[in-house]
C-alpha cells in the first residue's frame, strides 16, 4: 500500500472544489491589487511621458489623415439640413484615418463664432437629439442647441452606440454583442480601441478648428464624457473641457461594458490621475446622471455573445471623493477644477455651462430659445450614417488585421539574420516582450509547501493530489501520476499535460474519464512508463473565470499572469521530488490547454519540449477575423482577447522562443478551431525556423482525421523520442 501522502510533502486537508478555490483565491488577490494601485501609481514621470503612455492604453496607434470638415449636401437644395432663430446646421464629414472619416452635424451661429466646440453625447444619444432636431431630450438638456444659441460654433460627432443591428455577420451569425463591443473585440486584439478611435475623431476636428484664432472646448456627457475627459488629457489644444455623468472612481471598471476595458489603466491612471494631464486648463466636473446600462442587449433570435457589463449614475459621494483626490494632485487647482451639479440630473446645467463658456471667455446664454430649430430638408437618413461609420471601424480593423503580419515582422527586424532565422541570443529579450503583453505578476518567493494526499492507487500506478502555494491566496493544483518499479536512484521524465477550457484535472488522469477530447492522455502516458502531473488552470466557471480577466487586464495584467507563475512553482516542486528528472519536463496541451502549451513553455525554458494540441492556428485572424466563422469574434469568449498581441506575437513567434527545445502540433482535420489552411499557414514559419536552425527533426505536425480531440499516435511517438533519451 502507497503512502497516503507523498514523503516530503505534508497532509493535504483541503476538501471541496479545487478549480472554484482557485478561481476566488486569483479574484481576492486581484481585488487587492486593485485596491493597492492607487497608492503604488508612478508620480515621477513628466506629464508628455504620461501622455504618451495614455495614448498606447487608448489604442491611438494610426496617424490622423489630413482634411477639413466638409458639409454633405446634395446636388439641388440648401446647403443646410435645418435652421434656428440664428444659426443653421449643417450634415458634415471630415477625413480621420485612411478609409474612417468621421460624420455628424455642425451648428453655426449667424453671427462670428466666439468659440468652436465639439459637443459629444452620450453614444446613445444621435446628434439631431442633441440638437433639438429630434425628440428625446427635454430643451434645457439638448446642450448643442443652448451652446449655439451663445454664440459658439458647435460640432456633434456620431457616436458608436450599444444597439446590436449590425454585430456579427449575415452569412456567420448575428450576435447580441453592442455595436461598441463588436468593434473593440477585433481593435483590441491589434492595439486599436473603439475609445481610440473616436478620440482619433475628435482630434481630427480639432486640426480643423485649431486653424481658428477662437478657443476651443469639449463638453461629453455619459459615454460622451467619457471621450471628451481622456481627449482634453491628450491633446493639450482643448482649452477647456466639461464632463457630464462619468467621473468617478475607477476602481471597478470591470463591472463596465467591455468596450471600456484599456489594459493597463488602473496601474497608471486613475480619473484624478487623468484630471491632472488636463490642468492647468479648465476641467468641470458635473454632477448628473449617467444613462443606465443594465446589460447587452437581449438576444432575441440572435447568438447570446456578449460580456456582462453595466452602467450606472456614479454616487454623489464617490464623484466628490475623486474630484478632491484630482484637486490634492493639481497644483492651484482651485483656479482650474471645478465641481457642479445637476439639479434634475440632466447633462449641461445652467452652472456648468456658465463654468464652460467663462473658460472659453465668453458668457452663456442661460435662457434658452422658445423657437426650435426645423428642417429645411429631410433627405437624410441617420440610419445609414450610423450604419457607414461602423462599416468603416470594422473594416478598419480588417485592414490592421491583413497588416498585423507586417507589423510583426517589423517588431522581430532587430532579430534577424541575413537567413532571416531569429538569433538565438536574442530570445530573452523576445521573452520579456511576451511577459510584457501577458503581464508578469511579481517574482515568487514563497516555497511550495508541497500538501498531497493520495487519490487512488493501481497495479501500475499511483495517484496523488497536489496543493502549492505560489502568493497569498493564489495556490497551484494538480494531480500527479507515478508509474510503480521506479527503481530507487533512478530519475524518469515527466509530461506535464493540460486539461482544456472548463476542464479540470480529474478528467484526463481517470481510466473512465471522457474518450472526447481527452482520451485519458495523462493515465496513458503514465501507463507507459512516464510520470505525468495534470494542473488545474483557472480557466473554468464561466463568467467567474471570465472576470478574472476582466480585473487583470487593468493592472496590465491577464488569466496567463498566473498560470504561467502556478507552472513555475509547478516545475521548482517536481524537479524536487527524488524519482523526477528536472531536465526532462516536457509540456502537452489541448484546446485552452494548447493556448498554455504556446505561452508558458515560450516563457518558461524548463519545460524540455511542447505539444501543441487542438489549438495551434493562425491566432490573430481566429481573435480578429470578422468574416471567418472560426473567429472569437462571434464567440461568447470575451476574455480571450490579448491586447495588442497581432502586432507582436503570432503562434509562429511563440514558437520561435520555444526553439531549439523540440515542439509539436497535434490537428484534427475536423477540429472546428480553425480550417487545416490556417494551421499549416503558421506552421511553416515554425518549421522553417527550426529548420534553418538545423532544428527540423525537432519539430512536427500531426494531421489526423478526427475532431478536436487528443489522438495520442504521433504525439506519443514524440515524447517517445525526446524524453527517453538522457
């Protein structure tokens, strides 16, 4: 009879579900860190440095196109949609990135303009509402109209909204994602961010009127705030900004909509952080309602695929305790921040714009006219406007994605050498560049504590469960597999085998666990004569894993911030244990599994060797694609998104930090992951890379006519050859 716990290690007393521990041990030390940030925030960093830091988090990553606004007018009729008592309006365009313009309307007083200002509501609000054209707003709340009637020159951009008419594809499927979300899955993915894009919009108008002798400004409400707060941050031309409804504490930008999600943001910036990149210009902060977000849209005969998020009026007290937190950190900030408050909610009081217009040095008309303004034609339809300015974001993304090949190579040119193989030498530099897009969680320096406690025992094997620690809250699980007749002295090689997505460990060590996907790869290869160990990874629970990535991914952080540390202590635990040869650790993945099979051996050198399974592909048109099937991007996977990844590691790339240690692909020609054309299109770069290495008996792919799912023939048969040999 086997010990009942392992010699060395002490009693595993833990019970209960390991994977769901796990998953709220990461979301404790995550609501930690979150709390922690504001307090270990840089503060030496010169303002242009924090700018230009902001502007990477925001995705502003393309050069501006130049142009001037345009009025849209048809052959015959005016040039104006609609008049008031002293001002017209105009339908307008203006040239931004290549192929994105952005579109809205003009206000024009008849007299000259005492200041130009670019009035944003909240996305879901379209501009003829926030002109008084359309119902929807009572009069003291249609902001663009009232600031006219002062005397400014106004411009309404459109705004992206949260409907879902257009997410997803006719001949894929039709999703519930919001129109904001659909953009940002495929942008973030390429460095790109919805709120990137329309700050791109917003700035190309103030090229325009910074051609004007007359101050400029921005007022945004709601979603609108949003984009006016980070782009009076950025761009130092705004002379005075109001935000209406948004600001506050930013420490659960989790629970928002995803397509507020900007990686890295809480590690640098909070709201008060941002309020000081605006000062010494005017910041006013107004105190009203935010429109309320419950969710996505329902999904009525439509794919349920969009992220949990919800919108909601921030607290009086918490507006106030960041806007004193934004006036410790600015110096004079009684003359340049300044708090007001709705009476009734409603965007664009009376105070407030009195506030704004007096940091525009003119003065507010604060009785608003009793005459409307009406069209003079009504030619114009706002559904095909909308409908173009998401086209061309989302074609936008299509472009970055056929360029993210190109930018890839330009960010490994310093790697290579006339045979265009990649210089060894440098692979540690590329290493810290991936932990640098996945996030590298602090160093670990608490020891194993190795607890375990057998599960079941054989006539050829054994069968322990295993805890670590790795930091507080956050420990390693796993079973480990030993073949009996190890002979005392002696050291056998270890594969480390990853179960997939909502998998658990359990599933692949068991005799009768599942034939698909996992054909119980572990107790087979431990049968044979290996030792295999099965972790628990996180990525299990739904949306309880989900939001893991969610709370990371503003600490410049990611789900893979820990595995990669859980395999660390993983490796310095087995390569402890008397019977393990530490040399001969070698890593086989599938499905979410072969996502870890590409990451942590690129990152971790121990690992020998990496298989690969029912997952490698091209990875960037599988997250960016907005016409393949295949594509995350009509997936409910809403977390599997890595920021900025298409720019700088593919799978291929991945591979090559693997390199020399051997690596292979397991594919099933029915693998519903990605199409054979795909795999075998990535795989040649890894191959001719270990090739011209004089690497290319240490690389190789399986095709195999089966599903996704473990086939167990060839990859077997590499094992065999790598990690039987000393």
């Amino acid at each position: 009879m086997p010990p009942r716990t392992l010699p060395g290690t002490t009693r595993l007393k833990q019970e209960g579900d390991f994977a769901a521990q796990m998953v709220a041990g990461i979301n404790c030390y995550l609501t930690k860190e979150t709390e922690n940030a504001r307090q270990n925030r840089n503060t030496n960093t010169s303002p242009d440095e924090q700018r230009q830091h902001l502007s990477t988090i925001l995705g502003l990553y393309d050069k501006r196109e130049k142009g001037e606004i345009q009025i849209v007018t048809p052959l015959s009729g005016p040039h104006e949609i609609a008049t008031g008592p002293n001002y017209r309006i105009f339908e307008v365009r203006w040239p931004v990135l290549k192929g994105v313009d952005g579109e809205g309307l003009l206000l024009v007083p008849n007299s000259p303009p005492v200041a130009n200002i670019i009035a944003l509501p909240d996305c879901d609000m379209s501009p003829e509402q926030f002109a008084g054209l359309k119902s929807g707003l009572p009069e003291a709340a249609q902001t663009a109209r009232r600031l006219v009637e002062s005397g400014c020159r106004v411009l309404i951009p459109l705004l992206i909204d949260r409907k879902c008419t257009h997410s997803g594809h006719p001949d894929i499927v039709m999703t519930n994602q919001p129109h904001r979300e659909f953009i940002y899955r495929a942008a973030y993915e390429l460095g790109r961010h919805i709120i990137g894009y329309e700050i791109q919009k917003i700035q190309a108008a103030i090229d325009t009127f910074s051609q004007d002798t007359i101050p400029t400004g921005l007022f945004g409400h709601g979603e609108g705030g949003l984009l006016a707060f980070y782009t009076a941050a950025i761009d130092t031309r705004v002379q005075t900004t109001a935000v209406s409804g948004y600001f506050q504490p930013r420490e659960n930008l989790f629970n928002e909509p995803i397509y507020r999600n900007l990686h890295g943001l809480l590690k640098e910036f909070g709201d008060a952080e941002i309020a000081t990149l605006i000062a010494p210009r005017k910041l006013i902060v107004e105190i009203a309602d935010h429109p309320e977000v419950t969710g996505p849209p329902e999904p009525k005969n439509i794919k349920a695929a969009a992220a949990p998020g919800c919108l909601t009026t921030p607290s009086l007290e918490n507006v106030e305790a960041e806007f004193n937190r934004a006036c410790s950190l600015i110096e004079n900030s009684a003359n340049t921040c300044f708090l007001t408050h709705s009476p009734n909610g409603d965007s664009g009081a009376d105070t407030t714009l009195e506030q704004f217009l007096n940091g525009l040095n003119t003065s507010f008309q604060n009785t608003p006219s009793s005459e409307p303004p009406n069209f003079v034609r009504e030619d114009t339809d706002p559904n095909i406007r909308f409908k173009r300015q998401f086209d061309q974001l989302v074609d936008h993304t299509q472009d970055a994605l056929r360029e993210a090949e190109f930018r890839r190579a330009e960010y490994w040119a310093e790697a290579r050498d006339p045979d265009l193989t990649i210089y060894p030498k440098v692979a540690d530099t590329y290493r810290k560049r991936l932990w640098d897009v996945i996030g590298p969680l602090s160093d670990i320096t608490l020891p194993p504590n190795a607890r375990t406690r057998l599960l079941y025992d054989e006539p050829k094997l054994t069968a322990y469960e295993v805890v670590l620690d790795v930091y507080d809250d956050v420990f390693a699980y796993g079973i480990l597999l030993i073949p009996k007749r190890i002979r005392k002295g002696t050291q056998r090689p270890v594969v480390v085998c990853q179960h997939g997505l909502e998998g658990r460990s359990q599933s692949i060590i068991n005799p009768d666990g599942p034939k698909i996907p996992y054909r119980n790869y572990a107790y087979d290869l431990a049968k044979e004569g290996f030792i295999t160990y099965a972790p628990q990874n996180p990525y299990i629970g739904e949306d309880d894993f989900r939001v893991l990535q969610r709370k990371a991914n503003p600490l410049k952080l990611s789900l893979f911030s820990f595995i990669v540390r859980q395999h660390e202590q993983t490796l310095k635990w087995l390569s402890s244990l008397p019977f393990v040869d530490p040399d001969r650790i070698g890593f086989y993945g599938i499905s979410y599994g072969g996502k870890t099979a590409m990451r942590v051996p690129a990152l971790v050198d121990q690992y020998c060797l990496s298989i690969c399974s029912a997952d490698y592909n091209e990875w960037i048109w599988k997250n960016a694609s907005t016409r393949h099937k295949h594509s995350y991007i009509f997936s409910k996977e809403y977390e599997i998104f890595e920021f900025n990844l298409g720019n700088t590691f593919n799978y291929a790339e991945m591979s090559w930090l693997i390199c020399p240690r051997p690596f292979m692909v397991e594919r099933g020609h029915h693998d519903g992951v990605a199409p054979d054309e795909w795999v075998a299109y990535e795989y040649a770069k890894t191959y001719r890379h270990y090739a011209l290495l004089g690497h290319a008996d240490k690389t190789e792919i399986e095709y195999f006519n089966g599903p996704h799912t473990i086939n167990g023939q060839g990859t077997f048969a590499f094992l065999r050859k790598h990690l039987n040999k000393k």
